[in-house]
C-alpha cells in the first residue's frame, strides 16, 4: 500500500503552483479541469475543478501534490499556523534545505521559517504554503533519514 496524492484546495493556484513547483522544485505532470458530481463527493458548490498535480517523474514512489481549484469558490479555513492540533498537521519533503529557503524568498514567499538541526546534523525546517499548509523541509545533505534513527 502506498499513498497516490495529496490534496490541497487553494486560494490562488497560481501562486500555490510557484511555491511547489519554482520554489520546492516539483515538477508540473498535470493541469487539467474535470467536471463530475463534486458536489455529492466533497460538498463542492459545483461539478467543476481544476487539479494541478506535481511530484518527482523520476521517483514515481514519492507521491503527488495535487493543487485544487474549485471556481465556483470555496469556504475560507484557518491557516495552520499554531500549535499542533487534531486534523492534518504537515507535508514533508526531502530536499536540499539552504537553496531551497533561498530560491522561496527570492520568489516572495518570506513567511516565518523554523529551523533546527538534528544531532546526526540534518538541516529541517517548516515554512508555510500560500494556502497555509505547514511544509517540513528535510535536507538531504545526510544519508541518515531521521524517521530511522
């Protein structure tokens, strides 16, 4: 069993895809507007959408992001900014740390960034989507993968 894709509904997909696709580095495999019964499978206000879906063509195991659009609007939520809570709390990404944080700022995302470094000396951070999702940033400066030590 393995995990497809996760799904984000966005206020500005156009936004949402710079984040992930010029500033995380994920590449762009879909961008496509579906009609169906929205509506009855997650409440939509109407039977359009439009998903953008980004991930690693090379490493088809690591899962998808999907950026969601629905044009006929949807309710504002709370960015999850605060202490963890019940519900989803992260996406996490292996990645270079540094360059990373550096090409998001130069692309305007100059959100809050938390940063630490593991004893094994693993770089991680957490910085905030335009849509609010809390993204933990795991470097791969190191071949220890902090979920097994």
């Amino acid at each position: 069993m393995k995990i497809h894709h996760s799904a984000i509904c966005t206020r500005d997909i156009d936004a949402s895809v710079r984040f992930w696709r010029d500033g995380l580095g994920f590449v762009q495999q879909m961008d496509e507007t579906f009609e169906g019964d929205w509506p009855t499978l997650f409440q939509a206000r109407a039977p359009e959408l439009r998903s953008v879906f980004l991930g690693d063509p090379e490493d088809t195991t690591g899962g998808l992001v999907e950026l969601v659009e629905f044009p006929a609007g949807i309710d504002d939520g709370t960015p999850d900014q605060g202490p963890p809570q019940v519900g989803f709390f992260l996406v996490s990404v292996y990645l270079e740390v540094e360059p990373t944080l550096q090409r998001l700022a130069s692309l305007g995302f100059n959100g809050e960034v938390s940063r630490i470094t593991l004893p094994q000396g693993i770089e991680m951070a957490v910085v905030h989507d335009p849509n609010g999702v809390r993204v933990e940033l795991i470097g791969l400066g190191s071949a220890v993968d902090p979920l097994t030590q």
